[in-house]
C-alpha cells in the first residue's frame, strides 16, 4: 500500500471533486485530518475491496490457527479450498 497524504477536512470540503479525482488516479488513500487528528482516509474502490479481501484472508488463517490449536485436526489442500471459498462468498454476501 502506498504512503497516505495527509490532507485538512477543509481541503476536502473545498475541493472534493479534484481531491477524489486524485485519490481515484493515484490509488493513494488520503487521511482526512480534522482539527489536525486524524479522522476519515478516503481510498478509492479498487484499493478499498483488496483491504477487505485481505482482512477476510488473515481472518481465516486466525481461525484455522485457532482451530489447529484447539483441535489438533489437519485438513487437505482441498478441504481448505472449499471452506475458504465458501467463507469468501459469506463475506461478499455480507457487504
């Protein structure tokens, strides 16, 4: 992931089309400050839906951890495959 911009909530106010435009290009989030703390990051879609793809990864590499942990069952490349597409598609019919 690239570095984010920091950019003051007024600039987002004030230019808002030209700053999308630019995040939209770039792929390069900017953190929203107000009051000079950070608030919101503005990132394009694109960026925003592999994050969450990501998070879903790392979510089940936790569980099966876990689970491993636990349990002490191993399971097959296959097995694995199955259960982590069916965890996807419970995902995406979430958001």
């Amino acid at each position: 992931m690239k570095a984010a911009r920091i950019r003051p909530i007024t600039e987002l106010k004030n230019r808002t089309k030209q700053l999308l435009r630019e995040v939209s290009e770039s792929g390069t989030p900017v953190v929203i400050t107000q009051n000079g703390k950070p608030t919101v990051v503005v990132m394009d879609v694109e960026q925003h839906d592999r994050l969450q793809d990501t998070l879903a990864m790392l979510k089940l590499l936790a569980l099966s951890e876990d689970s491993l942990t636990r349990t002490g069952r191993t399971y097959s490349t296959a097995e694995v495959r199955r259960r982590a597409k069916a965890s996807l598609a419970r995902a995406l019919r979430r958001s």
